[in-house]
C-alpha cells in the first residue's frame, strides 16, 4: 500500500518496469491530468499501448515519501494496479530476505 499525490494506491513491485505505471482510469481517480504529459507509445504485457509520461509530485511507501517521481499512464490496457516500477526503486536500497522486501531511502 501506498500514495500517489497524497491519495492512497495499492503498488505491485514491478523491477522490470522502468516507471511506475497506473492506468488512465486510475490516473482520473486520483485527479491526475495526464493528458498534458508526453504522448507516446509503449510495449506492456498486453501489447502495444498509448502512453502519458508524466511527473509525480509525490509517492510514498511505507514511511518513504520521493518528490518528482517519473511515471507512465497507459491508456485502455487493461492495467489493475499500479506498478511501482524503477523510477521509485532506482533510489532506494532493496533488500530480500526470504519472502519480505526492504526498502530504504537512498537518496
């Protein structure tokens, strides 16, 4: 669990994806306006779709709040939870141990 803009989320840790990710519909939940973002296109598991990249003022997981995040919203794949992919991963430290993941703010 966590927050996107100060509005909760429910992340699925994606570390091969290079953004985070939401899908269109739940970037109009959270009171995003993608639309201004960079249109472009991207391969997901579900194929090609239209994408957004867009700046997240804040996310925050755990006790871990990151400013400025990079993110990607994907029109009409059928995405139901949000990736919290590199752009958040790359600056913290992750740690495994057997079923738990650690993460600590790098930076």
């Amino acid at each position: 669990d966590g927050e996107i803009n100060r509005r909760k989320v429910t992340f699925l840790v994606d570390t091969g994806a290079t953004s985070i990710a939401i899908s269109s519909g739940q970037a109009r939940q959270l009171g995003i306006n993608y639309l201004s973002g960079q249109r472009g296109y991207t391969e997901t598991a579900n194929g090609r779709a239209a994408a957004y990249r867009i700046t997240l003022d804040t996310v925050t997981v755990g006790d871990i709040t990151l400013h400025a995040v990079e993110a990607v919203v994907l029109e009409g794949n059928g995405l139901k939870t949000a990736l919290l992919g590199m752009s958040f991963l790359n600056r913290t430290d992750m740690k495994r141990d057997s079923q738990s993941l650690t993460l600590t703010r790098r930076y």
